[in-house]
C-alpha cells in the first residue's frame, strides 16, 4: 500500500483506508439486499400475483418477494455480525487475537444461519422454500462479486 508519491503508508493512513474499505463493502452489501428485495418484489408483482383475483378484503401476498427478502436478510445478518467479529481489532499487536475472532465469527455466523432457516422454517406461515435459499444464494453470490472487487 503506497500512496502517489510511492511513500509507504504509516499505520494510522493505512488503518483509515481499511476502515474506508470496510465501509464501502457494507454500503455494496446493504444496497445489494434492497436491490434483491425490489427485484423479487417486482418479479412476484408481474408474473406470480397477475391470476389471483382481488376483491375488497384480499391482499396481494408476495410470498416469493418475501421468502426472497428472508433468505437474503438471513445472509446479511450473518455475514455481518462474522465482519463485526473479524474486524473489531487489526494491527500487529491482535494478530493471534483476529485469529481467535475469525473461529468464533464463524461458529456465530453458521449458529445464525441454522437458527435463521429454522425459524423461517417453523413460523412462516406462507413461503417458498425455493424462493429463500435463492435470496440466500444471491446474497452470498453478490457478496463474492464484492469482495472481488478493487475499491
């Protein structure tokens, strides 16, 4: 890491840029989710509510636009929560710390996704099964594509 002038970065410069990084990937991830929530509200208005038909006390369900939203607010909450563990202390001195974080960020994450997909599961009254683990899988999707990506 350098800045334009090819002089190595000190620990405070080097530790905003990574804050600054970490910021960004959550906008990415947080604009990500109200994008996969408008896309499945959109696909569900035009293509699965068209053949019921409404009368005064009816309401349309979105029921993929909600398994969709489930599933990829399920993965967003986890992968959080394992960024918040990981990345809560950096620098040299946490080294064996930020290791000891990355485990229990994870066993945490993996804790939430179970508990999720059983409370979806169990309380839901009308989902699609299919529609959230797509919602899951786009979310992980799109948060590969953001880590591939140079900021």
């Amino acid at each position: 890491m350098s800045n334009p002038s090819n002089m190595p970065l000190r620990a405070s410069q080097r530790k905003a840029m990574q804050r600054k990084r970490l910021r960004q990937q959550a906008l990415y991830r947080v604009g990500l989710l109200l994008a996969i929530i408008v896309i499945a509200c959109i696909i569900d208005l035009s293509f699965f509510s068209k053949g019921s038909s409404l009368e005064a006390n009816d309401q349309i369900q979105l029921v993929i636009a909600k398994s969709v939203a489930l599933g990829a607010m399920l993965n967003w909450l986890a992968q959080s929560v394992f960024s918040w563990f990981v990345f809560r202390s950096t620098g040299a001195k946490f080294r064996h710390n930020i290791v000891g974080q990355m485990y229990i960020g994870q066993i945490i994450k993996w804790i939430i996704v179970i508990s999720g997909f059983s409370i979806i599961f169990m309380t839901v009254e009308s989902f699609s099964a299919v529609a959230v683990m797509v919602g899951f899988i786009m979310m992980q999707i799109g948060h590969f594509f953001s880590l591939s990506k140079n900021y």
